[in-house]
C-alpha cells in the first residue's frame, strides 16, 4: 500500500470542497482509470473552452453576458487543469532542479 505522501490526489473535490486522495498501488484499478479518465475530460474541455475564448475574443460584437459565462467556466476549468498538474506532478519522481 503507499505512503501517506505517495497518495493520488483525484480529479474532483470532496464534501466542503476538500480535496480527496486515493491511496493504492494499483493504478490500472477501478478507481485510477476513473480518475484518469476524468482528467482526460477535464483536459479536453479546457482545450476547447481556450478555443472558445480565442474566438470571442477576436469577435468584436460578443454579448458581455456570453464573456461572463465564458469567464466562469474558464475559472472552473483552469482549477480543474491545476488540480490535474498537481496530481500529475505527485507521480513524479523527485528530482533536482536543473541549473541554467
């Protein structure tokens, strides 16, 4: 079983928006391909909320209503792709820091 510190943190957040945590070794489980599966979405649809954005951006003649909108779902999903480096960046061996 893994350590405390070697413990996945899941793609969605718990009860009073606390973050959950998977602890297992076997990362071809049930749980570890929802979650990868989850953040495979999530990254897909911060790709095309970016697509979006660029889009509206360009359009000189959006509704601020539309941007607003687009404003909240990118605050949603830049939280959920951090949460998705963080959990990434748990699975990295820990190196040192290369020096330029």
């Amino acid at each position: 079983m893994t350590t405390p510190n070697e413990m996945r943190l899941l793609p969605w957040t718990g009860s009073e928006d606390k973050p959950c945590y998977l602890s297992t070794d076997d990362r071809g489980g049930y749980m570890s391909r929802l979650a990868d599966n989850i953040e495979a979405i999530q990254l897909d649809t911060a790709t095309e909320l970016l697509e979006e954005a660029a889009e509206a951006f360009d359009d000189q003649d959006v509704d601020l209503s539309e941007l607003r909108r687009l404003g909240d779902d990118l605050t949603d999903s830049l939280r959920d792709v951090l949460r998705v480096a963080a959990s990434r960046g748990y699975l990295l061996p820990v190196r040192e820091p290369h020096r330029i």
